[in-house]
C-alpha cells in the first residue's frame, strides 16, 4: 500500500523554483500587452495608415514563422532557462529602443519595425523553452496545476494588461514602455534566481526528418489536420484586433483607455469560456461544435466591425474571444 504523505506535493505553488518561473512569466505577459497596446495607438498616431498596423504584426510574426523549425528545437537541445534569459535581454534592450524611439519625437515609423523583428525573433524562442521548463521544475504529480496556472497567467495578463497599457499610455508612452521594461528586467531576475536545472537533452542526430516530423504526424491524421486548418484561416481572415487601434480612434472615438478596453475584451470571453467547460467539457459532436463556433466567431467579427456603439463592440470581442 503506497504512503500518500510520502508522495511530492501535486501544488505546484509549493515548488520554490516553479514559483519563480511563474513570476517571469506573470512579469513578461504583462509587459507583451502593454507593448501591443502602446505600440499600436502610437504608430496609428503617427502614421494614420492601417497599413502600418499590419506590419507591425506581420514584423512579429515572421521571425516566428522563419524559425518555427528551429526554435523547438534549440529548446530540446540547450538549457532552457538560459535561453529564457537571453530572449529576456533582448527583450529589455528592445523596450528600451522603444523608450529612446518616444523621446525622440519621431515622424518616421520605420525603426519600429526592425525593433520588431529583433522583438519576434526572441520571443519565436522564448516560447517553447518556456513552455518546456515548467516540467523542469515540477514532479510529475503536480505538472497539470503547473500548466494551468501557466494558462490561467496569460489569461489574466490578456484581460488586465491591455487596461494598464492603455492608462499608462495615457500619461505618457515613454512610461508605457519604461514599465515594460522594468516588468521585462525582473522576470530575466527571477529566471536567474531558478538556479540550476535538470533537463533531458535529446541527443539523437538532427535531421530533415526529424526537423519535419511534426508535419508529417499532422498530415498523417485528417482530423488533426482539418481542426488545425480550420482555426487557421479563421483567424487569419477574420482576425480585427490587429486594426483596434483604427477602430478605436476614428470609429469609435475612445482613448488610449478605451483601446485597452478593447483589447482586453477577447480576453473575458476566452476566460469565461474556459471556466464553462473546465465545468462541462465537449463530450459528443466536437466537430460540429468547432464548425458552430467558427462561424459564430465570424459572425460577431462582422458585428463588431459594423458597430459604431463602444458597448456593443465590446460585447462584440468579448464573443470572439
């Protein structure tokens, strides 16, 4: 008969370590909104051009898509907490470009983008060694409250973050991006203070095989492949939030509080919803479901971009979330 009190905690919040990888990520997750919301309002500012709102997206998301081979990779072969803190650095430096770009008054939006893309290449590794460490650093047994409490800090950062960006925006955006740096200096100090890891490093030869393997086991299961494409094209095709800041200032018309507002919104919803079926779950006919909610996601998207009242709007993101 097995000694349950012999057993390791299934808390996660009772591991030291862990305790200090949760804070990083706490820290950096607020300092992503801030930046995304701060960033936004100011280059839309600048420019006026809708445009410019896209290449900010598409800055951050092509280092991601460029290294999507790679940095998996480096997380299974490196030591993932020093991965963290140099991605950590860099990404303090580039908060700080972000700083010294404000006070400089600028009329040309052009640095922003290469600030960016220096941003999305950190970041394009910063996630999986992240998200691989948490294992690190928990017994087997309490692993699965270590990864909900990593969910359940994104969410929280989603809802509340965007509303700090946009008053701290408010006051000033040098001071927006001074606290994300700040935020961004103290998760690379609680990174740091981890101390030392175990990892098992995996040591087989890396090969084309091995780098696409992960595309292989997609193509091989037609209803892993057909959820992952359906999802895919929705949110490239009906993705609004990358033009809130239009929709914020000349539609709308709120402040940079009201952006963060805005912004915030999906991030109720996607709360909302996880807490309903962490409580219920799907058991039967999750194809349909997903085809149900897909359009509905579609439906509400066509709302919130009819809209010109800010409480339906908000209504409206708060149902694609």
């Amino acid at each position: 008969m097995t000694d349950t009190a012999s057993l390791p905690s299934a808390n996660a919040l009772h591991f030291p370590a862990y305790i200090k990888y949760l804070a990083a990520l706490v820290c950096h997750s607020f300092a992503t909104q801030i930046i995304v919301v701060a960033l936004g309002w100011q280059v839309y500012d600048i420019t006026r051009d809708p445009w410019d709102l896209g290449l900010i997206g598409l800055s951050q998301f092509l280092p991601a898509l460029c290294l999507v081979l790679v940095t998996g990779l480096v997380a299974d072969r490196f030591n993932r907490r020093l991965i963290l803190g140099l991605c950590l650095a860099i990404e303090v430096l580039c908060a700080v470009a972000f700083v010294t770009f404000t006070l400089s008054h600028p009329t040309d939006v052009t640095p922003v983008f290469f600030i960016l893309i220096i941003l999305g290449v950190a970041r394009a590794f910063f996630s999986p060694a992240a998200d691989a460490l948490a294992p690190n650093l928990l017994p087997r047994e309490a692993i699965p409250h270590g990864i909900s409490l990593n969910s359940m800090t994104w969410q929280v950062s989603s809802i509340t973050g965007p509303v700090l960006g946009g008053l701290l925006y408010g006051v000033s955006g040098a001071l927006a991006y001074g606290v994300a740096a700040g935020l961004v200096g103290l998760a690379a100090i609680c990174v740091v203070l981890i101390g030392h890891t175990q990892q098992a490093n995996r040591v087989n030869e890396t090969t084309v095989h091995t780098l696409l393997a992960g595309f292989k086991f997609i193509k091989s299961e037609p209803i892993v492949l057909g959820a992952i494409s359906l999802d895919l094209f929705a949110v490239l095709l009906g993705g609004a939030t990358a033009l809130l800041p239009v929709y914020a200032r000349d539609i709308l018309q709120v402040d940079e509080l009201g952006l963060g507002l805005l912004r915030a919104a999906p991030g109720v919803g996607a709360v909302a919803m996880a807490l309903w079926l962490s409580k219920y779950g799907i058991m039967d006919h999750a194809g349909k479901v997903l085809f149900g909610f897909v359009a509905a996601f579609g439906f509400f998207t066509v709302v919130f971009g009819v809209s010109t009242w800010v409480p339906l709007s908000i209504f409206a993101l708060v149902m694609m979330g």
